[in-house]
C-alpha cells in the first residue's frame, strides 16, 4: 500500500486536530479497513454466461480513468483523494470530503436491470403549488409516453436530465466510461465498514459537521432525497478495501479488448467480469 496507517493517522491529526470525536472514529475505520484487507477473501460466485443478482445494500463504484485508474485503486483502495495528500479529480471543492462515494443498490434486482435504470434521464415535474415530482426513464423508454402523461396534471414545467450514473458508470448510453467495480457488503468485515455512511442518518451529526459543510448537510443528507440528488448514494468515511470487490463491470469497448480483460483478470483472478447486458464474460 502506497499510503501506509502511520502517514494517515498523521494526518487525521492534522486535519481534525480539535476534533477528538472525529479522529477516534476515523481511527476505528482505519483499523477495521486494514483488518478486512488482511482477513476477507472473495471467491468467484458465477460462471461464465451467467447472471449477476445484485443484493440490496451492493455497493458499486465507477472510475472515470478506466483501466488507468485501476492499480491505484487495487494498491490502496478505495480511499478518499484527501489522504493522498491532494485531490486528483476535477473537483477542487469537495461536497463531501474525506469520504469515497458509492453508488448504493435499493433493492434486489439483476444487474441487467439495475443499468437499464440508470442508463436514460430522470424527468422532473413541477406543478402549480411548486412540488416536484420525478420519473426515472430507463434506457429503451420514450419520454413522449411519459409527457402524455402528464398533460392531465397540473404541471407547471418538466426538465429532463441524465442519471448522476451516467457521469460515473459504464452505461447503454455513454463510452466514455469502460469501468465499474462491484463491492460486496454481506460479510461481517464489510458490514463494520458501511456503517460509518455518512448519508445514513444513524451517522454522529456531531463528527459529521466537523468536515462536511452545514449546506450539504441540509441540501443532501437532511433534505428529502430525489433521483437527482441522489437517493442512491452513499459515502463511506476514508474508504473501502479491495478485498471486498467482487466483480468488475466493463463497457461495451472493454467486452471486445481482449487485452483488457486478460489484464483486469490477471490483477483480480478471483472477481468475475460482466457486460451491460450483466452477462458473466470472464
């Protein structure tokens, strides 16, 4: 691991050095992280050709270096660009600081399905009173059954944009994206990990307002949350360990590299690749 336990509590102290609260449970994820890097082993569920279920509470995370990104995440983990010393994202001020964002699965569904979901836009009404409603389309539906729709209602205008997973994500609908790493929670290592969400609102307000701003927490945490927030979000404190990965989701470009695919099974042997049709293919 490229950034060791020693230089990350250093600067815990650094960063929350008024704080106690906040670095005792910083320090308590720490350790549980390395303990699940250490202990928990994944072993390959699937054969070629099959399935992929996804259980409520599946975390999934995309990478928008794509296979440039990959051995950083397999040296360290999944772990906030904070500790790294600078952020090496676009985004200069962070939302949600010394967390790494996940996207969180609501339910039991196919991974098929789940990216027909994502895959499309979230339309937005908003009627005379200002209440917003939302329709999720999935990839495949027209946004002209839905307008129908609402012709009686009492809509006061609609905007349409595309799902926050399309940004992040391998989709039906956008290349630039080949990546996706799927995480496994139903283990006991993981379970001690996801509970320190700072989108859960069990999580301490106290620790949480001594690194996140109070308009992200009112705006995103506290508010009601919609499809375009998002309601499918979570943050993990500092990060999550590899060893929890279970499967790699690749775009359609990635599915015909043969390359590629060798390369991401050569460096997690024992994860399973899938398509966009959430088809088993190594």
């Amino acid at each position: 691991m490229i950034i060791n336990e020693k230089r990350i509590l250093g600067k815990l102290k650094q960063y929350f050095n008024e704080c106690p609260k906040t670095i005792e449970l910083f320090s308590s994820h720490i350790d549980d992280f390395f303990e699940a890097e250490e202990k928990y082993k994944i072993n390959n569920k699937y054969n070629m050709g099959d399935e992929v279920f996804l259980k409520k509470g599946t975390f999934m995370h995309g990478t928008r270096g794509n296979i440039n990104s990959l051995d950083l995440i397999l040296e360290n983990g999944f772990i906030s660009t904070e500790f790294y010393g600078s952020r090496q994202g676009y985004e200069k001020k962070p939302k949600n600081p010394y967390c790494v964002n996940m996207w969180n699965i609501q339910e039991d569904m196919l991974l098929k399905n789940y990216i027909k979901f994502y895959s499309n836009a979230v339309i937005t009404f908003v009627d005379l009173d200002f209440k917003s409603s939302y329709v999720v389309l999935k990839y495949g539906e027209s946004i002209d059954d839905v307008i129908k729709e609402s012709k009686n209602k009492s809509v006061w205008k609609w905007d349409i944009e595309q799902t926050k997973e399309i940004r992040f994500m391998p989709s039906l609908s956008r290349d630039e994206n080949q990546l996706a790493l799927i995480i496994n929670t139903d283990n006991e290592y993981a379970r001690k990990l996801i509970k320190n969400d700072i989108f859960d609102l069990n999580f301490d307000r106290d620790i949480l307002k001594t690194f996140i701003g109070e308009w992200f927490i009112n705006d995103f945490i506290l508010n009601k949350r919609t499809p375009l927030t998002t309601d499918r979000e979570s943050a993990i404190i500092f990060g999550l360990p590899t060893s929890l990965i279970e499967g790699i989701l690749v775009g359609r470009k990635y599915e015909k590299d043969e390359n590629i695919l060798k390369e991401i099974k050569t460096k997690l042997p024992n994860c399973y690749i899938c398509n966009l049709d959430g088809i088993v293919i190594k």
